[in-house]
C-alpha cells in the first residue's frame, strides 16, 4: 500500500502516479559508487519510497559527471549520488510499466 501522505506530491505527477509510487515501493536498488556520493544515492532513493540494497562495492551503474564541469569534490559527490539515484528511479518506473 502506498502512503499517499507521505508520496502525494510524488503521485501527482503525472510521470510517477500512484502505480509508479507503488513500483518504486517495491524496488530494490543496488548502491553504487563511494563515500559521500553512495551517501546521497542512498538518500534519495529511501526519500522517494525505493528500498536500497547494500550490497557489494562494484558500481550499480556507469556514471559521467566530469562534464558538468564541477570544480570542488563535495559537488562532484552531491551529482553522482544524485544522478545515479535519479537513473535508479527512472529504472524502478520503467519497470512493468
């Protein structure tokens, strides 16, 4: 059952809707990268409703921030864990969709 509460922002959109929060609820998503970056994946993807797995230390998912130009390393963290948090749920939606 999805919290509807906690997710309605979420089910309104018209990209996730209450069958893509309920396929995001069962996800199971596996972290990738290091450090801070794996951090702010992992946040994500539990603040969206997705479950995430720890397992492993290899890359869930081939990343590419060096071209967004990011000079300072905290930045460059707060990108990939978001971009692969973001690529993450876009699979989870796709997902017998």
């Amino acid at each position: 059952m999805v919290d509807r509460v906690r997710y309605g922002r979420q089910i309104r959109l018209p990209e996730i809707g209450e069958a893509g929060q309920a396929r995001l609820a069962e996800a199971e998503i596996v972290l990738g990268g290091a450090g801070a970056a794996r951090e702010i994946e992992a946040t994500y993807l539990v603040r969206a409703g997705a479950r995430v797995v720890h397992e492993g230390d290899d890359a869930a998912l081939s990343v590419d921030v060096g071209a967004l130009g990011l000079r300072h390393a905290a930045a460059r963290d707060v990108a990939e864990g978001a971009l692969r948090a973001l690529v993450g749920i876009h699979a989870a939606l796709k997902e017998r969709a």
